[in-house]
C-alpha cells in the first residue's frame, strides 16, 4: 500500500507540515523544574467541585514551580456545547482565587500556544492525522453504526474483550482502489489508530503516576477512533496533541481516564514525543444515606456544584484551606504548626494526594470556615457580607451597603480575647446570626424560661427599664440584674439555686434570659451588654418596651 497516495486521498487539502508547529510551539523558556498545567474542561456549562480540586492542583502544581496554569476548552463533541464556557469556568474559579496565566478567556484567547478551544484547532489534527497516515500507523474505516453493534454483540456473546483489534479491524487492510471507491460512493468514515499491540499477549506498559506510583498495565492494541467521520478528533487524539504542542508538563485529570492511559501511551509514542507526567485524582467521595463511603452525584448532591458555595457565600479562603486539606494529607499537621500563616505558604506535594478517594464532608468544611473565619477581619468580612448580598441577597443589600462600619463591629462580637467566638460560618449563615440587629428582620424567636412566668417577665423587663443606664459599664450592669433577680425571688447566682432549690423559682441566668430574648429575640447569643452598646440606647430601649408590653397584651 502507497501510504503517502492513502494520505493525499483522505486529506487532500491538507498541506501543513505538521513540523512547523513544533517551531511555532516551541519548548517554553521557563526557569529549571517549571512546571505547566491546564484545566481542559467540557463546555457543558457544569463546573463542579470535581473541577474546582482538580484546578486548585493544577494551580499549586504551576504557581508553586514558577509555571504556568492554561484553561483549555475542551468542545469536540459540540452535542454538549454551552454558550459562554469560558466565561462559566473562569467567573467560577475566580471566586475561589484560582486564575489562568494563559489560555481561553472570556473576551477571546491570550497566551503564544493558541488557539485554546479544540474547536479551533482543526488543521492542526488533521496535519497530524495526515503524518500518521502516511506512516501507515492510521487508516479509513467504514464500519458503520449496525455493523460495531452487531461486533459488539457477538463479543458479548462470545465473552471476548469489546473492541476493534485483530479480525474485528475488517477495515485495516483495505487496499487503496478499494478505500478510493467507497470514499467516492460517498461512505462515511472515521480514521483509526492501527495499533501494534496484541490483545491475545499483551506486554505490559509502566507508567509513573505521580499521584499512584508506577502502574502496570496491558499496552492498548485497540484501534481507536483518532478522528470522527466529522473530521473532529477524539479526545484520546487531541488531547496528545494539545498537551504535546502547548507544552504541558503535568496532566492532572479524574481516575476514570485511567483505563485509556495505554491508549494515550501508544499514541504519544507513535507520534514520538514524551508523554506529560500523569496524575489521575481519585473520586471525590462522601458518606452516603446508609453510611457507606460513595462518589458525589450530580443529581443526589447540591454541594456537587460551586454555585452552591457561591449562593451560601462560603468565604473562598475557608474553601481553599478545606480543598488543601483534602488534597493533601499532611496540610492538617502543617496548619496545626503554623496557624497564621497563609494556606499557600503550604508546599502542595502531589505525591501527597490520596488515590483512594478524597472523603468530602460538608460539616468538616463549616468547622474549617469557622476557624478561618476567625481570623479574617472583621472589616474584610464586612465587606465580603456587602458583594455577597450584592448578589444573592439583594432584598437586604441597603443593610450591609454603606454600613460596613457598624457590620464590622457586629462580627467582631466576642471575637478579642484569648477564646474568640468561632461562629461565623459563611454569608448566608451570617446574615441568620446577626439579623436580629436589624429592626426589619428582629423578631422574638423563642419562649420565655420555663421557670419565668410571664407575669414575672414583664416586671423583671419593667424593672430593668427603670434602671437601665446606658453608659453602665458591664460589672454595674449586671450587678443591676442580680438586684432585679433577687426583687423577683430568683437566686443572685446559679451555685445558690442549686445548693438550696426550693428557696427560689430560679436564679439569675433565667433573669438575663428573659433580658436578652427581648434584646435579641433567642436565649443564645454573643454578650448582651455588647450588643446593646451596639444597638445604642434607643433600640435597646424600645426592644425592653416592646416585649415588655407584648407579655402584659397576651
Ligand atoms: N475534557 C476532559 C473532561 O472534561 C478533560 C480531561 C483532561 O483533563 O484531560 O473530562
């Protein structure tokens, strides 16, 4: 067979030397151990949390090195196409403090190893389609749908492997009259990989994953479809040729691409370059309804999606510490050591990263938040309170817009001191915890003390009325409160309740009870002396009045 004749055939319009690209992509001049990595996404419109891991390693792997980190948008298979998909995976990323050096963008791409969408990327593939081709390491085939069926029925049947390899490859040895006619006769076809391996003995191929240690595993003899009857390559295909060419030295990608690792093998070989180091993550898991471990699903798991975090307003850098966490196991020893220093000071190591799956768990996340967000200051939460609002929570935005000031000090609450209230969680949670300081969202959410009648509650909050001094300092204040609680025959302190019970209807815990629920509206909260020198003295005041006379009403 006249492989360069076949080659001209199938591809006569193609006339690049696929050469040239190896000098208009040349080797990248970065400094020594550099490395490059990419997101190469699907632009299905979905970016999860999968994708979201999977990119904060790209990211540690290429900014911890001095490297780059590229977005690729992976669209050859235009049934999922989704407008905008660029634009999708940086505006999510971003949030969490993950961005490109290069790559597709949302106003078009940047970075000298374009284009970044495959869909771009046409002449190139077929240029290299067409070497191998005329290498004879390729061919036509016009196997249609029926008949790989039918194929994949009989081997069902047969208990043989599925696949196209040895006699199941009818297409592999067409002579070129034959190929000629059947083009002409206007037969759709793909073009295959013809494959050196053996299915019947197959050697076995070794490759170093840098998350899995050296694998094992039989060599591809399939002959796989490089370039579908839409002249659109596979993915196997151009993700060689992508990762090759735009020069990516680490390939970070979910476990379910393990089982085509030979195919990629033999087909970075074929095209005699040096494979990327591989480095397959392990599932994102969580404990399922019956207790057993299970992957995150799409349809079963909310927090499968980022825009979960988003909507709820979980701080990113709580997100980041908790993702790191789970990336690599020894961050939780690190952080332990070296509480304050910034999580990306933490060198991320790959071979640290489980390949066994990554166990998710949204009440660990919230206690990582609340531990972060201990720390971040109050003014900087303000603000994150305002864009959050901006956009999820717009009803309440003239609350937190412009009032930033009065906010920090609300989430400053009990947060000096050598034990700092860790109750802030994210956005959402904040606004529940903090709304009784706004008048329109105030309301009193739970019962009086058991051992307060409600007789007694309107005159223990008449009494502190009468009493109450806003400029007391918080020893004169609750001093005021034990008087009011001995006035009603309530114990001054709670050992004396308990020594003696029966002397008293309850002590002084059940009087401030009833205090801060006409303040606060809850029988738990950060100190309410602080909240009303916050309040100021007229809320407070009317709070005290208003709940007071509500309890003589009923
Ligand atoms: N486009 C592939 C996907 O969405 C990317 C896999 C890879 O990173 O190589 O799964």
């Amino acid at each position: 067979m006249d492989y360069d004749k076949l080659a001209d055939l199938l591809f006569p319009d193609v006339t690049d030397d696929p050469d040239q690209y190896e000098s208009m992509y040349p080797e990248r001049n970065l400094p020594e151990g550099a490395c490059v990595t990419r997101l190469g996404p699907s632009p299905t419109g979905f970016i999860h949390l999968g994708n979201l891991f999977s990119a904060f390693a790209d990211e540690r792997i290429a900014h911890q090195s001095g490297g780059v980190f590229f977005l690729r948008i992976e669209d050859t298979d235009d049934k999922r196409f989704v407008e905008g998909a660029a634009e999708t995976v940086i505006r999510s990323l971003d949030y969490f403090g993950i961005s490109f050096d290069e790559g597709a963008g949302a106003d078009g791409d940047t970075g000298a190893y374009g284009p970044y969408h495959q869909s771009e990327r046409g002449a190139i593939y077929q240029a290299y389609v067409k070497r191998l081709v005329r290498r004879g390491q390729a061919y036509p085939c016009f196997m249609t749908e029926d008949e790989l069926a039918g194929i994949r029925k009989t081997q069902e049947e047969n208990k043989e492997n599925p696949g196209i390899y040895g006699k199941w490859a009818r297409c592999r040895d067409l002579s070129y009259e034959e190929v000629e006619e059947r083009i002409k006769a206007g037969e759709s076809y793909v073009i295959r990989l013809r494959s050196d391996g053996s299915n019947e003995s197959p050697k076995y191929i070794k490759v170093n994953d840098a998350i899995r240690g050296e694998i094992s595993m039989p060599e591809n003899s399939m002959d796989i479809v490089i370039l579908k009857a839409t002249g659109i390559p596979t993915y196997h295909f151009a993700h060689v040729v992508d990762d090759h060419l735009m020069r990516t030295t680490h390939v970070v990608r979910g476990e379910e691409w393990l089982s085509s690792l030979p195919v990629h093998i033999e087909l970075f070989d074929k095209m005699g370059w040096k494979p990327p180091v591989y480095c397959h993550t392990a599932h994102l898991m969580k404990i399922g309804e019956n207790g057993t471990k299970r992957k995150l699903s799409k349809r079963k798991d909310p927090e499968l999606s980022l825009d979960y975090y988003r909507k709820d307003g979980y701080h990113p850098a709580a997100v980041r510490e908790y993702l790191l966490m789970l990336l690599n196991s020894n961050f939780e020893e690190w952080r332990i050591a070296n509480p304050d220093i910034p999580a990306d000071e933490f060198e991320f190591s790959v071979s640290k990263m489980s390949n066994s799956g990554a166990l998710f768990d949204l009440d660990k996340l919230n206690d990582v938040c609340k531990d972060v967000l201990v720390k971040i200051p109050a003014t900087e939460l303000a603000g994150f309170m305002t864009k959050w609002s901006e956009e999820f929570k717009p009803e309440a935005l003239h609350l937190f817009k412009g009032q930033e000031d009065y906010i920090a000090r609300i989430l400053d609450l009990g947060r000096d001191g050598k034990k700092p209230r860790k109750d802030l969680v994210c956005a959402s949670q904040i606004f529940e915890f903090i709304s009784y300081f706004f008048d329109e969202y105030f309301r009193i959410e739970e019962d009086l003390p058991e051992r307060v009648s409600r007789e007694d509650a309107a005159g223990i909050l008449k009494a502190y009325l009468a009493t109450y001094d806003h400029s007391d300092d918080q020893g004169t204040w609750f001093d005021k409160i034990r008087d009011i609680a001995d006035e009603f025959g309530y114990a001054r302190k709670p050992k004396d309740f308990k020594k003696n019970p029966d002397d008293y209807k309850g002590h002084v815990g059940d009087v401030s009870t009833v205090i801060r629920l006409a303040i606060v509206g809850r029988s738990q909260s950060p100190d309410v002396w602080e909240i009303q020198q916050i309040l100021g003295k007229d809320r407070t005041e009317n709070r005290i009045r208003e709940f007071e006379t509500s309890l003589e009403r009923a």
